[in-house]
C-alpha cells in the first residue's frame, strides 16, 4: 500500500506477463498513490498554518473507511484504496530544510540519506536533516512490527488504530497552532511547498 518501488516491478512483472489483472491492480495502486501525493501538497498549501490538523484528519478519515469499502476484485482492491490514498496524503506532510519532503512511507531514501550523512560527517558536516533520517528509519520498523501484531490480532479491523492515532495527532496538532500560532511544528507559513522550485514563494492560504 505504501512501497511503490515493489509495486513498480510487479507492475512491470505483470506487463511482461501479460497478467492484465495485475497490471490493472499495480497500476492503479501507483496511480492512487501519486494522486494522494498530489492531493496532500495542494491541501498542504491551502491549509496554511493549520497544515498538519488538515492533513492527518483527512488520514484519520480514510484509515478508517477502508474498513468499510467490499474487497472488489482482485483487478481493483477497493477496500485498500483509500488508504493508499491516505499514505500518498501523508508523504505531504514533513519537509526537510532544502524544502524536499521527508520519506514518510518508504525506507530507501532515509537509508540512502543516512549513509550519505555519515560519510559527510568524515568530510566536514552533515545537513541538519541528517540527523531525523535514523528516528525515521526506527519509527517505520516499530510501525511495521506493531502494524504485523494488530494484523494478527485484529485482522482487518487493524487500520482503526492508525486511524484513532491520526485523529489524536490531529487534535494536538489543532490545539498546538492555536496556542503557538505561526510556529515551525505546525506552520507552512515560512517554506514553500515540498520540493518545489527554489525560486518559489511559499503558498500561504490564512
């Protein structure tokens, strides 16, 4: 639902294949995704300062109805399309200094990012961002270990608990921007959008 690489090359396993089911499940998979990365920065940008609160409530909201959507076909796996929607959204959430978003749902990046920090530490100085790149990757493995215990203990009714968890982030979130309003935690006041143009202004809807 959230690893696109793996889901690129069953894409291209598929297409080399043949298997339209697969093509169509895989394909529309990654383009749900991009759609809700898509979706995130324009929220992202409209929300303003009340960024976070919009986004992870709009998550909140889509981890959550998953559980009510049919399976559908193997071709279209309706129940998981929203969210992937969801963690396309999410990906809007974070950016780093040089304004390129964090990898939220993927590992790749972080690791890359990580081992790159350290040889710059040999030779002069890592980015600042260098140093969320590890607390990333350990959050996403802790995520993947509870995630497989409430898979078995709960099965699909598992996504309420991201879902609740979204929705209390989005509460702190809420109350954190009207008790320090324009601070970096929850504003986008200050940055352009996720890796947008150097030369562009940030997008600051009040």
């Amino acid at each position: 639902m959230s690893f696109m690489s793996g889901n690129t090359t069953r894409f291209g396993v598929s297409a080399s294949l043949f298997d339209w089911v697969g093509v169509t499940r895989f394909g529309s998979t990654i383009a749900l995704f991009c759609f809700g990365a898509f979706s995130g920065t324009l929220l992202a940008a409209w929300s303003g300062q009340w960024r976070l609160s919009v986004l992870l409530s709009v998550q909140a909201f889509l981890f959550a109805i998953g559980n009510l959507l049919p399976e559908g076909p193997e071709a279209f796996p309706l129940h998981a399309y929203p969210v992937v929607f969801a963690l396309g959204i999410l990906n809007a959430t974070l950016q780093d200094e040089g304004g390129r978003s964090i990898a939220l749902t993927y590992v790749t990046g972080t690791v890359v990012r990580f081992g790159t920090g350290l040889a710059n530490m040999v030779l002069h100085k890592p980015a600042p961002s260098f140093w969320i790149q590890a607390p990333l990757w350990v959050g996403l493995t802790s995520g993947a270990v509870a995630g497989g215990f409430l898979q078995s203990s709960l099965g699909p009714q598992a996504f309420l608990v991201p879902a609740a968890f979204s929705g209390a982030l989005a509460v702190i979130a809420f109350g954190l921007t009207v008790a320090l309003p324009g601070s970096s935690y929850v504003s986008s006041e200050w940055s352009a959008q996720p890796d947008a143009h150097p030369d562009a202004p940030a997008t600051v809807r009040p």
